[in-house]
C-alpha cells in the first residue's frame, strides 16, 4: 500500500484529502474520558495540514441507528482535535449534506474540518452493497484524496472504510501503517519467547485466535471473565463466575491441543471472589475473598485473578521477547479489582521484549491505571482489528488500501 509520504512527496497543497480517522472517544456526556484516539491521528492530520492540505477528517462514534442522535454526536471530538493541534478546527452537522459540503468548501490550504458522525447515515454500515456504495459516491464528492488512518475500524467492511477507497487515490496514514508493521512482528517475524496474555469477559470472543495461536505462541496466559469457562472445563467449581457452556467443548479441544502443540496455556491457580457484581457507580468497597482456582465457593462469583495467579503471569511475561496482551484480567475499573490488570500491564513494563498492548479495554485499562504509554512497546487503538489480523482474516479497509 502506497504510504502518506509517497502523497507528501507528491505534493498536497490546495488538495481536500478525506482522512478516515477513528475518533470513536468514550463519553461522560459530553466529555471525553480518554482522547488517546485523538491523539493517535494527530501526526497524519498535522503532516497533511502543515503541507497544505485542506484535511476533512471523518469517524464513526458509538452505534447510533443510521440516523443522527446527539448523544453520538463527533462534536466533543472535533473539539478536542482543535485543542491539540492549537488551531480552529471546523466542524459539520451532517455527514454529506449542506453542512458538511458548505463546511468543506469554506476551508483554505492548511485548515482542518471534522464532519458529523458517519454512522448517522445508514449507508455507511450497510450490508447492500448499492447502498453502501451511494454513500461512498457522496463522500467521493467531498474529496480529491483519500487517506485512511483509522485502524480501530478496518475490519469492517463500511462505506468510508472499503468502498470510498476505490472512489479516489488512496493512501494509509502514518497510524495504520504503524499498526500493520507491529502485527507484522507478532505474525510474520516474531522473536521468541512469545507469549499472549489474553483476557476480558467472552472465551467467544477469543476462540479464532486463540485457535490461531495454538500453531504460534509459546504460552497463552488466560485471566479475565474468560477464564471461568477454562477452569470449568477442567472440571472446577465456578459458583456463580461468568460462564459460557456453550463454549466448554471447544475450550477443552483446545487445552489438549495445547499440550499436545508443547504450548503452555496457563489459568489462574487462585481468584477473587464475591457475593454479587460490585457497585459500578459508586465505586464502594467490595471486600473481596482469595481462594484457589479450583476452590471456588458455590455461591460467589470471580471478578479478578488473584495474587499468587499475579505473580504466576509475572513470571511467565519476564522472560518473553514478544508479548500480545488483550483484555483485562479482571473489573479492573473498581479499584478492589483492578490489581490483576496492574500487575499484566507492570509485567509488561518490566519485560525487555518487544510488547503489545491490543486495543481496547486494555489501552484504556493502562490509561485508567496511570501507566506511562511509553513504557510498552506499542499500545494499539483497535482491539477487534487487532485480533482479526492475529487470526489471518483479511482486513476489508487494509485490503481496500492496497493497489
């Protein structure tokens, strides 16, 4: 795929240049909890302005309908974006409409607009390819180049994603070309030992690559609301602990595989346990037990790994030249259970390889937990695209970007 230097080097000034952010930021209302994804498109927005670029910035937020909802409104993003690039950054109230077309033909060389949430027109997730493709032909219409910079959303096949590449001359930004050159390290030039530490709430949502890195990894390290479904299928006591029947044959073919493949896949030897969810709100104290992993009162239900599975994890990430680490260990957002999380993520800190944080819960686990983002060797902003790649699927908005 041809890089946005290639473009730089061609020159840019008086171009309108679509760049494909991902700016989808967590809300408190309208305040932004985490810009990390704003600030991970900066370099690609700053290059192209300070060229002369005339930059039209696009993203999804949240899962609105198809139609325009305040609450997922990208007006707090572009805000924020303007903040950091210490410019005024324009911004539209709709996605193709009068707005965005009045908003983009407004801009002089050098100067920067965000347009509405592309979600609020249907046409943009949708499965019909006429319809996404109508959208794509409108978007087209706002832009001379196209570059796409928003890793956290190339594994879906989406109108400014897939589609509008083929519209225009396409480039990746200096984001997604980041991102692929790391994943490139965890698949095709992995120094070893290589381990995984693989976490958050659904062993479903984890089964194709854990499939995948049965054949790759040399230990699999599993924490998180997942791993009650791998200690029931060692035939353990859960009590009331997150669980996925539906899963259990396919966990267990996997732990033989694993022995069978000489791949470590390790579960907690102890836990924390409670009676009940803790209070998400008010963040009370929830005096939590310790018991062995294989001692699990009927009655409670795990929400973290416990200090002696802590300091287990720790000494298998010590010696790793690579580490892959997606999804929290345990609740990590009320603080009596965010020390299994902690410890992962210091363990990291600590290695001497080359390490990964896999997008999100994770990434904003580490923020949330007051880690220093330089410290790990790499903190992705797509979790699900993360993975896909992991797995060997093809990328719908890598594919597109490639000539």
């Amino acid at each position: 795929m041809k890089t946005i230097d290639e473009l730089l080097s061609e020159g840019v000034a008086g171009k309108r240049v679509f760049v494909r952010a991902d700016l989808n930021v967590p809300l408190d209302g309208t305040t932004i909890t985490d810009d990390g994804r704003i600030r991970a498109v900066l370099p690609t927005v700053e290059a192209l302005a300070g060229a002369g670029a005339r930059v039209v910035v696009a993203s999804h937020l949240g899962r609105p309908k198809g139609a325009p909802d305040p609450a997922f409104s990208l007006a707090p993003a572009a805000a924020r974006l303007g903040e950091l690039l210490g410019a005024d950054v324009a911004f539209a109230t709709d996605t193709v409409g009068e707005s965005a077309t009045a908003t983009v033909a407004g801009l002089t060389d050098g100067q920067v607009a965000v347009i509405e949430n592309l979600r609020f027109n249907a046409g943009e997730t949708s499965k019909d390819d006429a319809e996404r493709g109508a959208f794509a032909d409108r978007l087209a219409a706002l832009a001379d180049i196209y570059v796409g910079d928003g890793f956290g959303a190339v594994h879906r096949k989406h109108a400014s994603v897939f589609d509008l590449p083929a519209r225009l001359p396409h480039y990746a930004g200096y984001l997604i070309a980041t991102e692929v050159g790391v994943l490139r390290k965890l698949t095709d030039d992995v120094r070893r030992p290589y381990v995984v530490a693989l976490g958050g709430a659904k062993v479903s949502d984890k089964l194709a690559v854990i499939d995948e890195l049965l054949g790759k990894a040399d230990r699999i390290l599993i924490g998180g609301g997942m791993a009650y479904t791998f200690l029931k299928a060692q035939g353990h006591e859960i009590g009331t602990s997150l669980l996925q029947e539906d899963q259990l044959a396919a966990v267990r073919e996997y732990l033989e595989r694993a022995e069978k493949n000489g791949v470590e896949l390790v579960v907690p030897v102890d836990t924390l346990v409670a009676a009940e969810f803790p209070d998400m709100k008010t963040k009370a104290p929830a005096d939590p037990a310790t018991v062995a992993a294989d001692a699990m009162p009927a009655g409670q239900m795990g929400l973290d790994i416990g200090p002696e599975t802590r300091k287990l994890y720790a000494s298998k990430l010590a010696d790793a030249a690579t580490v892959f680490w997606n999804g929290p260990m345990g609740v990590f957002e009320h603080p009596d259970y965010a020390e299994g999380t902690r410890a992962v993520a210091q363990a990291l800190v600590d290695s001497p390889g080359f390490t990964v944080v896999g997008g999100g819960d994770s990434a904003a686990a580490v923020r949330t937990l007051g880690f220093d983002e330089n410290a790990f060797g790499h903190i992705s902003t797509g979790g699900g695209a993360s993975l896909e790649y992991l797995e060997g699927k093809t990328l719908p908005g890598l594919a597109a970007l490639e000539d």
